[in-house]
C-alpha cells in the first residue's frame, strides 16, 4: 500500500494506491480505508480477479497494466519486412512523422519527453506506418504501440515488442510494460482493440488499475 498525492485538475489531493493479492480482503479493506478518509484509492489487481464491490463504492477508471518478463516471451511472429529506426533525439521531420501516425491511430498527437523516451518508428519501403515511445528509465512503452489505420493486421504492432524486449535486455531490465487507460471504464471499441492485441501477445502478468470513489 503506497501513500501517493496526485494533481486532480491542479489541485493535490492524498491518495492511496493498493496492490491486492486477494480480492475477498476487499471490503474490509476498504471499510478500514474509508474511514481514513482518503479520497481516492487506486487499486491494483489481477485482470481476471471478480470484485465484490460494497454498495458506496464505485469504479470511476480503468486502467490495465501488463508486464513481459524476457525470459518468459511467447509473442507472434513479428513483421520483418518494416525496418525500425530508433530516436534518441529528434527533430521536427521526426515530430512530424509521428504526429502523422498517431493521427492515423488513435486521432491525436503526443509528443515524445527528452529523457524519458527512445522513439521507435517503423518504416514499410521508406513510408512511415508506426511509432512506439520506449521509456528508457523503466522499460514501458509509453503510450502504446501505434500503427496506421491502412497497415493494421501486419504484425507492424507485434514488431514494437521484439524492439522493446531488446531495448529493455540491453538496458539491464528484466520485463517491459504498456499501460492503456480505458476510455470508458466498460471500455470503448478501440480500448477492446489495443487489449485484444496486447494480449495476443500473451504478457506474462496482467493486471488492471481501478480508480474507487464514494457513492454520495
Ligand atoms: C492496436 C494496434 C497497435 C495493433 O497493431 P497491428 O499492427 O494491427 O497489430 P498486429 O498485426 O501485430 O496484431 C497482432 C495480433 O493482435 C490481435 N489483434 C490486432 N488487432 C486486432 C483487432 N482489431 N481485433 C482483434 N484482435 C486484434 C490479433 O490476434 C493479431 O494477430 P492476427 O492478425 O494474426 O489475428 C493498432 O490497431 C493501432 O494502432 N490501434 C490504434 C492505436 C492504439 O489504440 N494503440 C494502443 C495504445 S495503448
């Protein structure tokens, strides 16, 4: 159990974030929580535990976290037609590049952090067709795999994990992550899309993160 503080539309407030090994502790915890008055509990959880929620609480986000230890990799044959560069630096050509795909993936556009971030950018016969963001000081990809729309279902997506598995041995690290927040917290036709694939890539854990709130 971990006590955090998190900016909720600029304003701090206290928080808890609970990693649960078993999920019947679940309302006892919580009445014990509840009584501390914290305003917000993320709780960390299998992704096929069932929770029995008490009746005054309810989920306001959804989250999953998945993990691939290296020496456990089981993922599908990637495509090697698509050569990938790497971006420890980069400039606006570059910016532009991936603005384009993440245009053509998910709709809009973020950046890439100096620092934090080795781009990935896939190229099939010179045109650029995805991007991944590699973090470099904890091994997540940051973001998410993204590919464009046209070349969906080539295993451009798959590629990004061979890239982030070697990425992450090389840097001394013993599993690479992705995090999607779900769009709703039932999740949304592109949510079931990203996990249908994170999946089929069978991650070695995978966990989701719930955002508890007070019933009023
Ligand atoms: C999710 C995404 C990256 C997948 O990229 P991709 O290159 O099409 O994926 P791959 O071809 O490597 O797919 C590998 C496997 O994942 C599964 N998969 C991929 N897309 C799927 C879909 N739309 N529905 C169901 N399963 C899917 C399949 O099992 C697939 O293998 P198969 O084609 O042999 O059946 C791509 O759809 C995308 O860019 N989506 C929008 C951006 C996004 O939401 N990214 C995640 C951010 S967290």
């Amino acid at each position: 159990m971990l006590r955090v503080e998190w900016l909720v539309r600029g304003r701090p407030r206290e928080g808890l974030l609970v990693a649960l090994r078993d999920p019947s502790q679940l309302t006892s915890l919580l009445e014990e929580l509840l009584l501390s008055h914290y305003e917000l509990i993320h709780l960390l959880v299998d992704e096929e535990a069932l929770l029995p929620l008490p009746p005054y609480c309810a989920v306001n986000a959804h989250s999953i976290l998945y993990f691939w230890h290296l020496d456990q990799l089981h993922l599908l044959e990637p495509n090697h037609q698509v050569d990938v560069e790497l971006h420890e630096e980069w400039n606006s050509t570059v910016e532009e590049q991936l603005r384009r795909v993440q245009k053509q993936s998910w709709g809009f556009y973020i950046p890439p952090r100096a620092g934090d971030h080795l781009v990935l950018l896939a190229k099939l016969n010179g045109e650029v067709v995805g991007s991944a963001y590699f973090n470099v000081n904890n091994a997540n990809l940051d973001y998410g795999v993204h590919v464009v729309r046209s070349h969906w279902r080539k295993r451009i997506g798959t590629r990004f994990f061979y890239e982030a598995a070697q990425q992450a041995k090389a840097r001394g690290f013993s599993c690479f992550s992705v995090v999607r927040v779900l769009r709703r917290v039932d999740g949304t036709s592109s949510d079931r899309r990203a996990l249908s694939f994170y999946r089929a890539n069978n991650p070695s854990v995978r966990l989701k993160v719930l955002r508890l709130v007070l019933k009023p």
